[in-house]
C-alpha cells in the first residue's frame, strides 16, 4: 500500500511538471508583468523530475494528499491518547484492513493470553469481538486525538539567536510508542511546522530555562489528527495541529 500510494504521487509529480511546462509554451509573449511573475513564481514551485527520485520531496508530496484536520476544532474536542491499545485499534481504524481478532486477543486481554485451554479462548474471543469492533468503530469516528508527555528533557536549552526552544521529539525520523503495546507507533507528517516554541517574552524565556537546567518535569500537549495509517510498521501518522508547553501546575507556558 506505501508502494502504491508514493508510485502514484511520482506519477502525481511527473504530470505537474508537464502541465507546468504546457502552461510555460502558452503564456504569450506579450503578457503583462504580473502574469509573467506569476508563471515565473509557479515554475521555481513546481517539481523537477530529479524530485522523484528525492525521498524527502516524495515523502512531503505524500504528506500533501493526505486529508487533512480542521484546525477550527475545540481542543474540548480531542481524545486524549495514553496507551498502544488506542493506537492499535486506531490503526486497524484507519487502514480498513480486516482486525486480526486473536492477534489483538493477545495484546489486549490477559486472560487470554494466559489460557492454553483452547476452548476458553474461543469463548473469551467470542465475547471479546464485539468490544473490538466498537473500539475500532470508535476510533474511526475520533480522529482528533491528544498525546501528553511529561519529561524534563522535552526541549533543548534557549536559541537566543532564533529566541527559541527546540522541541526534541519533533523531527520527522522520531516516533512515539506507549509501553503496554510497542508494537503500534505514532509518528507526525509535518514536525517540522512545529519544531521550537517561540519565546519572545526573556521573562517567561527565563522561567522555562529555570525548569530545564533544573531539570524539572515540563508538560507537553500535542493536539493532532490522524491522517493514514502506514501498514510498512503499523504507524499512525498525525498532523500536529497545536502543542502547548506547561508546568506541572498546568499553566500553559508556551503553545502554538
């Protein structure tokens, strides 16, 4: 399916790139000057055929057919997300893959995974489908999702040249896991929108360099919403949509 979908978006380039050529051939001659930079503008825009063979301009053309989240949405709105299991039925959510029940069985239940009596895990799994079906039919309906993490290595230490925090977990090889269930990950498609919060203010730049060097535990709340799921390594991924910086008292200090 990941073969499939960057296959189309190359094909998906290759057509810009002619039709931007086509559109060049027609522009007359005598056209004014606004349409001429306009065109010029579109062009230095458009992919090159040496973009397809560029892993990280396919990926960011494949991050751009994703759909994408309303950013109007309340933050009221987002479902918190703090275990594997609610990535893992988010994944089958998304993916419209059949759900490998006694897979899951194993993951989710412990009773179980601890019966050899094969009876009794037929029985378990029998009752089990039915909260299966509902976690990942809910999970389809709740796509707006929160992730909060609690760590006093959440951000590098002050940029005063870009008056900054840089936010460790943010890059674009980085993935998220929760420990009851590893095997299903979370990952962003557009970290680098929301790479470091910007601190303008030296007072409330000093007061989150005080939590840093100290190394007291900061908060961090990021809202996103989930996009696809990438079958290649069960992966969720999410479009961040707002993160906020607070302190363990939950006073917000810094968002975007």
């Amino acid at each position: 399916m990941k073969n499939a979908t960057i296959l189309a978006v190359q094909i998906a380039l290759a057509f810009s790139l002619a039709a931007c050529s086509k559109k060049q051939e027609e522009t007359p001659a005598g056209a004014p000057a606004a349409a001429a930079a306009a065109a010029a503008a579109a062009a230095a825009a458009a992919p090159s055929l040496a973009d397809l063979h560029n892993p990280e301009a396919v990926n960011k053309a494949v991050a751009a057919t994703l759909p994408k989240g309303d950013p109007a949405t309340p933050l009221n709105a987002y479902r918190k997300i703090d275990s594997g299991h609610q990535v893992m039925f988010m994944y089958y959510a998304l993916s419209n893959m059949p759900a490998p029940y006694d897979e899951i069985a194993k993951t989710y239940s412990d009773e179980y995974r601890r019966t050899s009596d094969s009876f009794k895990q037929r029985d378990i799994l029998k009752a089990l489908q039915p909260r299966i079906d509902g976690e990942i039919a809910g999970a389809k309906n709740g796509r707006y999702v929160m992730v909060d993490q609690q760590d006093s290595r959440l951000l590098q230490r002050y940029d005063f040249e870009k008056k900054s925090f840089a936010i460790n977990d943010f890059s674009d090889d980085r993935y998220t896991f929760f420990n009851d269930n590893s095997q299903y990950t979370l990952a962003t498609t557009n970290a680098a929108d929301f790479s470091a919060f910007k601190v303008t203010d030296e007072a409330r730049a000093r007061e989150i360099e005080g939590y840093l060097s100290s190394y007291k535990p900061l908060r961090l709340e990021t809202y996103a919403y989930a996009q696809d799921a990438d079958p290649s390594n069960r992966r969720i991924k999410l479009q961040v949509m707002k993160v906020r910086l607070l302190d363990a008292r939950g006073t917000v200090l810094a968002e975007m």
